[in-house]
C-alpha cells in the first residue's frame, strides 16, 4: 500500500504557483503564534479554515492548521522562534489576517475566481472569547440577526473591521479580518454602547 505524504511548506510556494501565503497571528488560551500560513490564490483563509476537504497540493491538514516563520508568545513574557508548527484548530479562539505585504509569488499564478454573490448587511457585533474580547462586524442576509448569522455548522466565522481588546492587561490590537472558533464563544452579541444607546431613558 502506497503512502501518499503533505508536501513539505518550506517547498510549497516554489512547487505549486496556485498556492499564496498569508500573514496570520493565531490566538490560543495558552500562547499566541505570529507567522505564515497558506491558501489556494482563489479562497479567502475562512475558506481554508472551514474547508474538510483538503487538496493534496495544499500543506493543511484537514485538523491542523501548518504555520511557518513562527513566533510563539506566552503570558509570561517567554517567546521562541521556530521554523514551522501545526495547531489544532480546535483549540484556537481566532485567527487575524495582517495586512502587511506578503511574500512575493510567481506572476503564473491562477487569477482570483469571481463569485456571484448577494449583497451582505453588516451587523455590528461584540463577542467574548477566554482572555480576549473582540468588536467587529459580521455579515448576513437583510432578515438576518447576529444569532441566525453565527447559528450554523461551520467552524469559523468571519469578522472584520475589528478591535482586539486582551482582557488580562488591556492590551489592544486591530485587524481588517479575523476569523472566529465559534466553539470557542462564551457569547456574543451587540456592542455594549450600541446597546446602550438604543435602551429607553426613563
């Protein structure tokens, strides 16, 4: 019986020009993870995360999420650098996109893939994590609230425009994008102050 492996990241970009890098900081309970993951040119990274089937062109496990150039941070102040790491997705509480620009990647590349779809209303949201509570907004259709929007099968959910607040020391971070384990929630809902300003004034 043959044993078909994962290709190697370090050799993903050079043997496969459908593949793009991602720059990712990835948030755990115990520790955070900066570095750099992986997605077909055409699929946003909330597709990668949700996806349960993984093409063997692809370094992602169906369970793991590969990460490569990696700083790994701890509560305590420790950091390590490693050349590569896998973590269970199920035990991540969000991952955000940065912005910065991402490696170079070869012009023969496949072009993005137009999708056809409905327009979104945004909804502003509030959603507590351990340690961490993230605004934002999330999109669904124009009769949707947040609970329809987040009440379904997969995996992540889609945040942007979001304000990162780590509730131990108030630490604050932004990003154009993050992706949210919904198992992860403890709950979720308006932002208090939008909340607030539609609550009657006795």
């Amino acid at each position: 019986m043959s044993l078909q492996l994962s290709p190697r990241p370090e050799n993903i970009l050079e043997a496969n020009a459908r593949i793009k890098q991602v720059k990712v900081l990835v948030c755990t309970e115990t520790c955070t993870l900066s570095g750099l993951t992986y997605c077909m040119n055409h699929h946003r990274l909330l597709d990668m995360l949700n996806q349960n089937i993984v093409a063997t062109a692809m370094p992602m496990g169906k369970d793991f999420l590969p990460l490569v150039q990696v700083k790994v941070s701890f509560p305590n102040g420790e950091t390590k650098i490693t050349p590569e790491v896998n973590v269970r997705k199920s035990n991540i509480l969000f991952v955000g996109e940065k912005s910065e620009s991402q490696p170079s990647i070869p012009e023969t590349r496949d072009r993005q893939l137009n999708y056809r779809t409905k327009p979104k209303t945004a909804l502003s949201a509030e959603i507590h994590l351990p340690a961490y509570v993230l605004k934002g907004q999330i999109y669904g259709e124009a009769w949707q609230h947040i609970l329809d929007v987040v009440d379904r099968a997969d995996e992540f959910i889609a945040l942007t425009n979001v304000e990162v607040r780590r509730t131990p020391d108030n630490a604050e971070l932004t990003f154009d994008f993050v992706a949210v384990n919904r198992d992860k929630i403890i709950y979720i809902g308006e932002p208090a102050n939008a909340a607030e300003s539609s609550m009657p004034v006795n």
